[in-house]
C-alpha cells in the first residue's frame, strides 16, 4: 500500500533533481549531484518503495514529453532504469508505460532514439525474465565461475602520480577497499540467488529464511545453487518459447531443495522487514600510471586471467604462449611475405616450419631474397576479412567514410565484429585528472591500436571503453619551479566542460567531483567513512561506467616537428586537447604594451608564414597562406561553445601590429584566429620556438624551427594503406580494403547521452 508521505518525498526529490539541471537549485554549485545519490539511497534503504518512485519517474518521463521537456527525458530515463535494475517486484501495469514510452522515443533523433531502443530492449528481457538485468550485471562485475553467462568486465581505475598528489590517490584507494571490504565470492552469489528468487516467486519467497539457510551452506553448496540458478535464467532468455510459469516451476524446485536441506537449528539472521538485497560495486582496480605500456599490459593480463567457462578454454593456449615482445609496433617493417597458393608439402610433421618461426618472417633479412615461400599447411592465418572486421569494430564503430559534416560525432554504437567470435570480456578504463592525464591516455590508445594494427589480438576478445572523472587540485603548474613551466595557464579541464556543456546528466554527476576528491583527501578518517552505505565517490563512479553507454568521438592530432639543428631527426607525437607554441628567448604579456621611441628597440615576436585548408561550414577546403608578426599562438582542439562545435582546430595567435602616431612608434598585441584541420608553421627569421602538447610540462619540444599539424591516421588504415601502395603503385584512391577502413583516430569518451541536441 502506497505511503502518502513518502510518495511526496519522492515527488520533491524528483523535481529537486529537474530543477538542478536547469540550475535554479540552490545547492547548484557546492553540491550538485548530491540529490540524485540521495533518491537512490532511500531506495537501498528501502527497496520496497522502488516501485512507487519508478511511477512518479513514469508520470515525470509522460510530462517531459508531453510539454516538449526534452532536457529532463534522459535523466529521468536513466534514474528510472537504475531503480528497475535495484527493484525486484514491479507491477506488469509499470513495465509496460516505461516500454510504451522507450519505443515513442524511436520518433526523435540522436541520442533519444539509441537510448530508447537500447532500454526498450532491456525492459522486454526484464519482463520477461524478472530480475536477469541484475543478475548479469553481478555476473559480469564480480567475475562469477559461471558455464551459462561467461561475461566479464572489469573496471581499470587510472592516476597519474604526477598530476595527483599522494593524499589524493591513498583517499580514493581506500575508499575502494571499504566498498569491497563486504564483497566477497560468496555474498555476491547470495545476492544474486535471492534477487532472482524475490523477483520470480515474490511473495512466496521467505526472504528472512532464505537468508539465513544460504548463510550456513558452505561455499560449495552456494556456488552449485549459484550455476543451477544463473542456468536456469539463461535458458529462459535463449529459449523464448519456454513459457514464463516452467521458468518459476523451476526456480520453485531450486528453492524449495534449499528449504528441504536446511537444518532446523538454524538460527534466523536478523535482518530487517524492508532491508533488500543490495548491488555490490563493480570490481574497481587502482592503478598508477607510471610505465607507458602499462594500460596494455594490464589489458592482457586481463585476457589471461584463469578461465571461466568452457568458450574461454579454447583461447588458453594462444593466451598461454602469448608474450608482450611478440607484438612489434612499427610499421617499417609491416609488409608481409607473400606465400604460394599451391603446396608440396610431403605432409610429415618434421619437415613443417616451428610455430614461432613464421612470426616475425617479414621483418628479417631474408625477406629481401625470398619473396616467394611454401607455408606450412598445418597453420591457417585468419583471412584479411575478418581482420578487417575485428579492426573496424574496434576503432571507432562510425564506418570507413566521413559523413561529410564537421560536427563531432557521438553516441555510435560499437558493432559487434562477428556472431561466433564473441568477446566475452569489457574492460572500462577509467581515467581521473586533468587535460593532461587525457593526453597520456591518447598515446596509450594509439600505441594500442597500432599494436593491433600490426596484430590483432585484444580486439576479437576484448571491449574496451573509456570513462573520465576529472579531478583539479589547487596546484596551478605541475613543476612550479621549472623553467619550461607554461605561463598563463588555461582552464585544467576544458574537454570535461566540453562533456558538460554537450551531456548535462555528466555535468551534474561527474563534473562535480572535480573539486569533491581533493576535498576527501583533506577530511579526517573516521569510522563512519568506512561504511559501504556513504562511499558516494564510488556509488557515483559505479553509476557512471553502469550506464553512461553514449560515446563522444574526439579527434585526435598529429604534430610532425622540425629541429632547427640540421643533424636532428624530425620527431612526430600526437595531441588531444591544445598545442602551444611559445617563441623562446621571449615573454611577454598579451595586453597592448607601448613603446618608446628608441630606434634600437625591436619589435617583439617573429614573422610566420601559415600554410592552412581554411574550414568552412560547406565543407570546402580553401588553402591559404598568412604571413604575420606573432609572439606564439594556441592551437584549441576543444571547442569553447556550442555554437563552434565543429571538427577542426581554432588557431588562435597574438599578432603583432605596428601603429605610428605624434608619440613615436609603438605595437599592440590583436588577437587573431583561424580554422583548420591541417596547418604548417614556420619562422622566416633564426628564432626557434617551444611547443607544449595537452598542457604538459612533461611533452615540451624545444629548438623547433617549423612544425606540421594534420588529423591523426588510424593506424590500421595507414597499415593497409602502405601494402596497397607497394603492391598497386597508387595513391590518388583508397583500394582494396583501405577504403572499409575509418581514416581518422578518434578517441571514444562515454558519457550518459552523448551529445545532446
């Protein structure tokens, strides 16, 4: 029965939450997202009301729509289904508003229309199989021994020790062990028997008693009612003909063997009427981010974790023998030997070449003189097809042609590459810092995909998505006291206020905890911190990597650098955010700044010539050349409104300009920017100039005499791109199976909507 009283709480609650996103809350600023944490609290504490807030959520959804509030739609959508998952017993009446609504969703455009069908999907499963979502969302998380659901996910939490302090990094360690300090093997099997017990029998299910009879079973037992369950529902969910009342006759028989062989001494575990089962936090590993591979490496190790279930098992040799030398990165020597077609092999065993010996054939010196060998017919490589598949669907998921328009692209979907090589693990890297933190995970990202370019290896078996928590401490550079340290830093974070501006439901859950994980570093240990119940920064950061599912495509730049010492190499490096070029032996201020008529003072800064395609918004690249008197400039990535959000990099430079008037000669500092994707740089005079990347004092280039700037290859296109060359002597098309490939690296963020229209 309905409680007056706590139906208004939710009521308040809930449009609380509406008027935060507008921002007319009056804890707007110091704690936002608060409110949202708070709803779902008083759920956990209370399960039993779950359903009551899921109609108030319905009826907020019907208005939003109704009255043309699309700004409210995906966070109530969002808050509705996290409720639904934690919630075991809904009324069929709710299911089917909340359905009826997801598929009206299907008439609007990008991001509604993906998140309706994806959620519309997922209440179809849910009615029809109570309780599944749960159960594989546990299942997955925490890594189950399980024969009928062998997914696993895990989520690879990164900071990097430069960029956060000590304090920072030891308040965010132990907040993971205080969440999982309750999580063992055991409790969460026990959570997911009595979630699907209470979601099928409901209120034949005796959950006090239940309780008490798993607590007791020892570890063996509770595992084997763990795989009878799990199979049970997983056999409901590929047999949709399996009527509904055989799928709980046969949960009936599971708990009622339970019931049987329990012993009557048992004594009842006290636990409360309301209290419900709870959702255990995903599996969270923290990681410092202190060697270049490690990303990759903790991947892999990842992929040869001990084996799950019997599909996994085939993969255990190639993950056994695997090594991380075997994968060569470069692409000087990626032209493969090209085989015959017909074989002569005498067919005993000893005249065929050893496994590792064909390897790295391509790359030696013999390569030169044997262009033409017999392969050894007991090996099969997998046909450029299917590595083809498995390289597109892990770049970027967009297709191999642009789209034509220069809006950054969002909320695509990952496709999956083939049906009968499914990947069965997800990795979800998170990342917490600064702009600069972003710009160590792209070189992280390209240095994977050129790996696996070369090899694929982590692409066939391995999701991996991208998360972003930003964090700003008060410290304003990273080495105050160097000398290369950047003068008038911008703003830390401008890709999570890109984030904000474009997904408002990121704005009010993560970008709050910009400045909150400073502030937990700083508050004092206390016994009530260790209570799983308040750990709001890893509730927060669990519902994040749970449903922010949309990505935003960032693309990602390359910088092709020339030294102004003729013996140096040119160095090439990519960037996400900024690049800034400062000219050495030089500082000063962007205001105008008069001068006195003294004929030996010189002008300062240097003449550059800019070679740039002009963007324009017809999609037309115009060419142009620019010559002017400049201190440095600013190459932004990131756009700073919504208004320009457009694929390309706003170049903004201090120009100088030379004024005459009755007080002598003097100069001012006018701002000037263009657009473009491509751009070179040069100075005509000797001065050489410092580039920064991402804003890191770490990535700085000094004695630079010119640069070149152009969107980043993906590497897998550049790969098949060079092989064509060789063997077409073309290069005006893409042909052959460059032109399935996508062209241009983007790095994919989640979010919960995308970019919202």
């Amino acid at each position: 029965m309905e409680n007056p009283e706590v139906e208004s709480d939710f009521l308040r609650s809930v449009h609380a939450l509406l008027r935060e996103l507008d921002g007319h809350h009056p804890a707007f600023q110091s704690e936002r997202g608060m409110l949202r944490w708070t709803l779902h609290k008083k759920i956990d504490r209370n399960p039993s009301n779950g359903a009551l807030l899921i109609k108030i959520l319905v009826k907020e959804l019907e208005r939003a729509e109704r009255c043309s509030y699309r700004q409210y739609i995906i966070p109530l959508l969002h808050t509705l289904m996290y409720t639904l998952i934690k919630t075991p017993c809904i009324p069929d009446d709710l299911y089917e508003r909340v359905y009826d609504f997801c598929k009206k969703l299907l008439t609007l455009p990008k991001p509604y229309c993906t998140i309706g069908l994806d959620y519309a999907r997922q209440l179809k499963l849910e009615r029809t199989i109570p309780g599944v979502l749960y159960q594989r969302m546990v299942s997955a998380e925490q890594s189950l021994k399980n024969d009928s659901f062998p997914y696993q996910e895990k989520v690879f939490m990164f900071a990097d020790p430069d960029l956060l302090s000590e304090a920072v990094c030891q308040a965010l360690i132990d907040e993971i062990k205080a969440a999982q300090m309750s999580q063992c093997v055991k409790s969460c099997m026990l959570c997911v028997i009595e979630h699907a017990f209470q979601a099928v029998l409901k209120e034949h299910c005796d959950v006090r008693n239940l309780h008490s009879i798993l607590q007791a079973k020892p570890l063996h037992v509770t595992e084997h009612c763990f795989q009878q369950v799990m199979a049970a529902t997983e056999h409901a969910g590929r047999d949709m003909s399996i009527e509904y009342s055989q799928y709980v006759e046969e949960l009936g028989k599971i708990y009622s063997a339970l019931l049987s062989t329990s012993d009557k001494g048992v004594e009842k575990t006290a636990i409360d009427k309301d209290s419900g089962i709870p959702l255990p936090n995903p599996n969270i590993s923290f990681h410092l981010w202190r060697d270049e591979d490690q990303l990759w490496k903790e991947l892999v190790m990842f992929l040869r974790s001990p084996s799950q279930s019997c599909e996994q098992d085939t993969l255990s040799p190639e993950l056994d023998s695997f090594e991380f030398q075997d994968i060569v990165p470069d692409f000087d020597c990626c032209e493969q030997t090209r085989f015959s077609v017909l074989s002569t092999d005498s067919g005993i065993e000893r005249d065929l070449p050893a496994p590792g010996d064909e390897i790295l054939s391509s790359c030696t010196a013999e390569a030169e003189h044997s262009r033409l060998q017999r392969k050894g017919c007991m090996k099969k490589k997998g046909s450029s097809l299917d590595s083809l598949a498995f390289l597109q669907s892990g770049s970027n998921g967009q297709g191999a042609k642009p789209s034509g328009k220069l809006h950054r692209k969002s909320g695509g979907s990952i496709i999956e590459p083939m049906a009968q090589m499914k990947r069965l693990h997800t990795a979800r890297v998170l990342v917490l810092g600064d702009d600069r933190v972003l710009g160590r995970l792209t070189q992280a990202y390209y240095s994977l995909r050129k790996r696996e370019s070369r090899r694929a290896f982590l692409t066939p078996r391995l999701k991996v998505q991208f998360y972003y928590v930003p964090v700003a401490e008060e410290q304003s550079t990273l080495y105050p006291n160097e000398e290369c340290a950047l003068p008038n830093q911008t703003e830390p974070c401008e890709l999570a206020a890109y984030l904000g501006r474009a997904d408002p439901w990121y704005e009010s859950n993560i970008n709050t905890l910009c400045h909150m994980i400073p502030k937990l570093a700083t508050m004092p240990s206390s016994p009530s911190k260790a209570a799983v119940s308040e750990l709001f920064i890893i509730d927060v950061i669990a519902y994040y990597v749970r449903l922010g599912l949309q990505p935003v495509f960032f693309q990602v730049y390359a910088v092709k650098l020339f030294f102004s010492n003729p013996t140096w190499e040119p160095s090439e490096d990519i960037f996400l955010t900024e690049l800034h070029l400062m000219l050495e032996e030089f500082n000063c201020s962007r205001d105008s700044v008069p001068m006195k008529k003294k004929p030996v003072t010189e002008v300062p800064g240097a003449d550059l010539i800019l070679v740039y395609k002009k963007v324009l918004l017809s999609n037309r690249e115009k060419e142009e050349t620019l010559s002017l008197r400049s201190t440095g400039l600013v190459m932004k990535a990131i756009p700073s409104n919504e208004t320009e959000d457009l694929v390309c990099l706003s170049v903004n430079t201090a120009e100088v300009v030379k004024t005459s008037n009755l007080s002598g000669r003097s100069y001012s500092l006018v701002p000037n920017t263009i657009r473009t994707r491509n751009i070179r740089i040069r100075s005509t005079e000797q001065r050489t100039f410092t580039v920064c990347l991402d804003k890191d004092s770490r990535r700085i280039y000094k004695n630079v005499n010119s640069i070149e700037v152009f969107p980043c290859l993906e590497p897998s296109y550049c790969l098949q791109k060079t092989r064509t060359r060789r063997a077409c002597l073309q290069e005006e098309e893409d042909v052959g199976l460059a032109k399935y490939l996508p062209k241009s690296l983007l790095l994919p963020i989640n979010t919960f909507a995308g970019i919202v229209q």
